[in-house]
C-alpha cells in the first residue's frame, strides 16, 4: 500500500466522538459501582454467615467459664 491510499483508509476509519467518550466513561463508572456494590454485599453476607459461628463460641466459652467457676467453687 503506496502511502496516498494508506492516508485514505486512515481517514476513512470512524473518529471517536466527544459522546462516545462520555459513554465510554459514564459505563467505566457504572462497572466501578457494581464492583464496588458486590464487594460490599459478599462482606455483609460473610458477616452474617460468620456472625452465629461466633456466637456460638461465645456461648461455649462462657458455659466452660462457668463451669470451671463452679468446680473450682464447689471443690
């Protein structure tokens, strides 16, 4: 390709405009905000999910507390 018809397919292909740019950005955006919203939904599940395993231990933890209180007294 001679450099004339090289020059003439470069400005035939399609320029960005100034909107697509603005859409480009505005979708960039929205996916940053769904990461950003699935992020926070899997911590809040994993909290809950983590929440009754730890009370759970607390509950063991202070019945063995008291148990040993009472042996401890008793004895």
């Amino acid at each position: 390709m001679d450099d004339k018809r090289l020059d003439e397919w470069v400005s035939s292909l399609p320029r960005p405009d100034v909107d697509s740019s603005v859409t480009l950005r505005t979708r960039w955006a929205a996916l940053e905000e769904l990461e950003r919203s699935k992020a926070t939904w899997l911590s809040r599940a994993w909290t809950l999910a983590l929440e009754p395993a730890f009370l759970v231990i607390a509950v063991v933890v202070e019945v063995g507390w008291a148990a040993t209180t009472l042996a401890v007294l008793g004895a």
